[in-house]
C-alpha cells in the first residue's frame, strides 16, 4: 500500500517531467489556445530524453500538431531539413552535436526558422543569465524554455510566437 507521501512524492516528480499533465480545457489555456494556432502546424522536437518526446508527442498530437523528433544536434539538422517544421524545440545539452551548433547550422541557412531553445541549466532567477552566457539570442533563438517542459508551456510559447511573428 503507498502512504500518502510516497504519492504525493510521486505526483510532483510526474508533474514536473510532464507525465501528468492536466488536460488541455478552459482552465488551463484560454479557450483560443486549446489547440494550434493555424499558422503552426508542425513541430520537430529535440530531446535526448526519448520518454520526454514520447510522452509529449501523444499530447501534442491532439491539440492538431504533427510532432516529428530527434534525439541529437545533428539528428535535429538532417530532420529540420528534411521536413522543414514550422517551430523547433530544441535542447541546449544533447550528445553528438549540441543544441547550440545545431541552432547556429539552422539559422545560418535558415535566418527565418522559429527555434526555442530548451535547458534544465538552472532555475528561474538563473535562467535569464545563462542565457546571456550561452549567448542565445544572438545565436537566434526565439525563445527559451526551462525544462522539465509540458504541453501547455509548449503550446503557450507557440501561439507567442505565431502572435508575434
């Protein structure tokens, strides 16, 4: 039997890794933002944490994005130009090739690409110096999210950007 600890123990990690996310309704996104925007249809998720994909793409998939993914730096390249996504996340530490080179390799080619960059790299009164350490926005970024991420900071950042662009 699981004591009352253990289980609220539990629920805060599958919280924070995004296993349990609440279901996308009126309460946790404005009734706008219970599925994509139109102009942004397409995602390629980068992560070398397959559960982390696995389990966002499913989510994802039911607010009406097509979710692609890749697992490295330069899986993300070879893909991002084989499919051509409207928005990458991308993740800033990844083995092969890092996030930053792969945003860098994208941009240079692709000036225009919506990338938002992802890290675990600290918390929220750290983050915005990390950034300007890992130079991010003058890499291009168009935006940064701390992980652990979930759908609704995903999609929320997305209509930011399909706002905004």
């Amino acid at each position: 039997m699981e004591n009352n600890n253990s289980k609220t123990n539990r629920e805060n990690i599958n919280k924070n890794l995004g296993i349990n996310d609440p279901p996308l309704t009126i309460g946790n996104l404005s009734a706008s933002k219970e599925k994509r925007p139109d102009s942004i249809k397409t995602i390629l998720f980068v992560d070398d944490h397959k559960f982390i994909i696995r389990n966002l793409r499913n989510k994802l998939e039911a607010i009406g994005y097509k979710v692609y993914s890749a697992y490295n730096g330069q899986e993300a390249v070879d893909e991002y130009f084989k499919i051509k996504p409207d928005i990458v996340f991308l993740d800033v530490v990844m083995p092969v090739k890092d996030g930053i080179t792969a945003l860098k390799e994208i941009k240079r080619i692709v000036p225009t690409s919506k990338i938002v960059m992802m890290s675990g790299l600290g918390f929220d009164d750290e983050i915005a110096e990390n950034i300007k350490i890992l130079g991010l926005v003058e890499k291009g970024a168009d935006g940064f999210l701390i992980k652990p991420v979930n759908v609704v900071s995903i999609n929320k950042k997305v209509w930011d950007l399909a706002v905004n662009s």
